[in-house]
C-alpha cells in the first residue's frame, strides 16, 4: 500500500509544484494554509509598492536636476558671461581660503558641496546605511543557512529514493535465488527421496521476513521523503521572501554608496567628519562668506530668471558652470541614479505583479476560494483584470 501511495504523490507532483510555486505550503484546504498564503503575498506586495513609490519620488527629483542641466546649458549671451563671471568669481574665493595654509582637505569640492546640501540628513543617513550593512551581513547569513537546509532535505530525499531502489533490486535478486533453492530442494528430494520440507520451509520463512523487512523499511524512506518535501517547501517559502528583503536591502545600501559617492559607512562617517571639521573652519572666514553671498546670489538670480526649478544647487557646485567636463560628470552621476531607482522600481513592479498573478492562477485553480482572493484583490483594484 505504501508503494502505490508513492506511486500517487509522483502523479500530482506537477500541480504540487504549481502550489509550491504560488507561495503555499501545505493542504490548501486548510483555512490556516490559505490564510498565511494571502498574507505573504500581501505583505509582499505592500512592501514593493512602498518600495516603488519611495523610489519614484526620488527618481522625480533626478529628472528635476537632470532638466535643470539642459536649461542651464541652454544659457547664451551677456547671461552665460555674467552667469559664468559670478562663477568663476566663487571658485576664486574658494580657491583663496584653501592657498591660506590650512591641511588639506580630505574629501573633494564635489563631496563636500554633496554634504552641504544633505547636512541635515546624514547622521541619520550614517547610522541607517551601518544599520543596513549589519542587516545585510545577518540576511546573507540566513540565506547560506537556508541554501544549507534546502540542499539537506534534498540529499535526504534523493538517499531515501536510492535506498528504495537498492531494496527493491535485492528484493528481486534475493526472490530469484529463493525459488532457485526451492527448486534446488524439490529436485534434491525427489532424486534422493530425503525429507527437505524444514530446509524448504526455513528457506520461505527466511525470504518472508525479508520481505517483510523490505516492506517496512521502503515505507519508512517514502515517509522521511514526505516529511524532507514538506521541510524542503517551507524553507524555500522563507527563503524567497528573505531573498525580496535581501535585494532591497542590498539595492538601498549600493544606492547610498553611488548618491554619497562612498564605498562603506565607515568611509561615508569619515568623509562626513571631515566634513564638519572644514565646515568648522569656515565659520570663522564670515567676511570672506558674506563677499561670496553677493556672487551666489546673482547665480541663483541667474538661473531663476531662466526658470531652473533647484537653483540653490548650482552655487554648491559653481565648476560645473563653467567646466563642460564637470557639467559632464554631473549628468553622469544623476544618470546613473536615475538608471538605478528605474531598475528598483521595475524590480518591485514585477514583484508585485507576480503576487498579484499568484493570487489571481490560485483564484483561477480553486474557484471555491475566489470570495476570499477577491476581498485582498479589491485593495489593488485587480477585480476585473481576468482570471
């Protein structure tokens, strides 16, 4: 009986993978299995929404900059002279303060008109993007721990299958050799006329208990490999959505290395003390600020008048004014993020549409539950998409 129920489990393998597949482990029959299945895709899909609307705000101010760039190059004449006069003006006197013998600055013009304009933000920004690191060493950590557990249940699986065929192979051996020593047996005693019936009832008896032993211990294999499946599927349900927090996380931790122009948290809190310490030693050159206030003003004036939406950063960066080949590296660097949060939100957009697509094949497979899926697909406005 054992052997034809295993027999079965191979035949609905296929739809069992499809289930496996949607996020469910388990009998989808259980109210508690269904439950736990609509809250993972929901909390899935909230997660990549919140995801893709925080970097669709971000990716509208890139554009802003990137828009800016070509007004800004667009600027010709007595404007692109005076404009280009106050610049060169500005990185004049920034020029002056660094010639005063002070130690050189450890971060460059870029980084720390970069760290002006987030000030406010970074120490925040320094604690999270550690936070982040940490979160990302301890998430790699489970996946390793998980891929360990997956290929576990595997192995298992596949030694309790090969067990079953060394079983069945001595099964057959072992059947072949008794009905040769029963043959041998019954040849022998009508040769001789000797009594063999003990031999030959020992023989039987013998191959019985075998049998029996063979019956035993296949069923016991096909058990572990039901209970190494069902393990095997709960591990891969969590490590699927360990792998969704795993790519965000890593996503948001090489983001903020391209936006801060740093390699680690540790470089970005050194850059940002270095920071602070040149920003300390500015505050005492007050008279020389309130000269540089003139020019920066007529910049922000400037690119104002020909409709710059962020003007105020620009005088952070008064090189890119006058250097095409700073202008270049700007347009560049916002391409890059640009390029980035537009992968991010596509990479959440599919996600969210492959949850929404589970909900919707599991609605299509079990029409009993359609009540159910339609009360989480109302929330995404995915009740009259087709099922």
């Amino acid at each position: 009986m054992g052997l034809f129920s295993w027999f079965k489990e191979k035949k609905k393998k296929p739809k069992k993978e499809s289930i496996r597949q949607a996020g469910i482990a388990g009998n989808v029959e259980d109210a508690g299995v269904r439950q736990a299945f609509y809250k993972e895709c929901e909390e899935l899909i909230e997660e990549a929404v919140f995801q893709s609307e925080q970097a669709k705000n971000e990716y509208g101010m890139v554009t802003t900059y990137l828009a800016d760039i070509q007004k800004i190059e667009g600027i010709t004449g007595a404007a692109r002279a005076e404009l280009e006069a106050s610049a060169k003006s500005l990185i004049a006197l920034e020029s002056e303060k660094e010639r005063q013998g002070k130690p050189e600055p450890g971060i460059s013009e870029a980084q720390k008109s970069f760290f002006s304009l987030h000030e406010e933000e970074m120490p925040e920004t320094i604690c999270w993007l550690r936070g982040e690191e940490e979160h990302q060493r301890v998430i790699e950590g489970k996946l390793k721990y998980l891929a360990g557990e997956k290929a576990a249940y595997a192995m298992e699986q596949e030694e309790c299958l090969n067990r079953n065929e060394f079983l069945k192979k001595m099964m057959v051996g072992i059947s072949v050799g008794v009905v040769l020593f029963l043959v041998v047996f019954l040849y022998v005693s009508k040769q001789t006329g000797k009594d063999l019936r003990i031999p030959f009832l020992l023989t039987v008896i013998a191959a019985l208990v075998f049998a029996m032993y063979v019956v035993v211990t296949t069923r016991k294999n096909i058990y572990n490999m039901k209970v190494a499946e069902i393990k095997r599927n709960k591990v891969i349900t969590i490590e699927n959505r360990i792998k969704l927090r795993y790519v965000n996380c890593t996503w948001g931790i090489e983001y903020a290395y391209e936006k801060y122009h740093a390699s680690s948290s540790i470089q970005l809190e050194t850059m940002w003390k270095e920071y602070l310490r040149i920003r300390a030693e500015e505050e005492q050159q007050r008279r020389s600020e309130r000269q540089k206030e003139v020019y920066r003003s007529s910049i922000i004036r400037e690119l104002k008048r020909f409709g710059v939406a962020d003007a105020g950063i620009w005088v952070m960066q008064p090189q890119a004014l006058v250097d095409k080949n700073d202008m270049v590296e700007v347009r560049h660097s916002l391409n890059v993020r640009r390029q980035k949060l537009r992968e991010h939100i596509d990479y959440n957009l599919k996600q969210k549409e492959n949850n929404e697509a589970a909900l919707l094949r599991f609605a299509g497979e079990y029409p009993e539950y359609k009540a159910e899926v339609n009360g989480m697909l109302g929330r995404y406005g995915l009740l009259h998409r087709p099922q």
